[in-house]
C-alpha cells in the first residue's frame, strides 16, 4: 500500500514511544526530550545503509570513521 517513508518513520519512532508510554521523553526531536539519533549514510530503509553516527541523550557514543568512538563488542554499545 502507499505509504511515504516519513510516515513510517513517524510509525517507528513516535508511535513506538507513544505505545511504550514514554513519548514524553523520546520518539520525536523536540526541546526536552533524548536526543536520541542515528545518522545514515544513505536512506535508512536500505540494507545497504549503514550508520555513520549515533547519539544518546545527545552525547556520542558511536562514529564509523572514529576508532576512540566504536565499541569493542557488542556488550559495550551505548556505554559511556
């Protein structure tokens, strides 16, 4: 069916925290709330993209190109 790629964002994100009651902190960019983000190197929808950055409560924790920001394993994704 027809569905535009910034709606399933929205579909993915706001109301996924809006479903988990949490929407007044994440799920949306807005003043206030976790700057949560991904930044891609391409449309996220492809499986060819990959992530270039991340960002947790607006602190980074991950860069592809930035070896002091890239996890050892798994287990350490999103540790500060």
């Amino acid at each position: 069916f027809d569905l535009k790629e910034e709606d399933a964002i929205r579909w993915i994100t706001a109301n996924a925290a809006k479903a988990l009651g949490i929407d007044d902190k994440t799920g949306s960019l807005a003043v206030g709330k976790n700057a949560d983000i991904v930044v891609w190197n391409g449309n996220p929808f492809s499986v060819y993209a990959q992530a270039e950055q991340v960002y947790l409560d607006g602190g980074k924790v991950y860069d592809r190109f930035d070896e002091k920001y890239q996890a050892k394993s798994d287990f350490l994704l999103g540790q500060k």
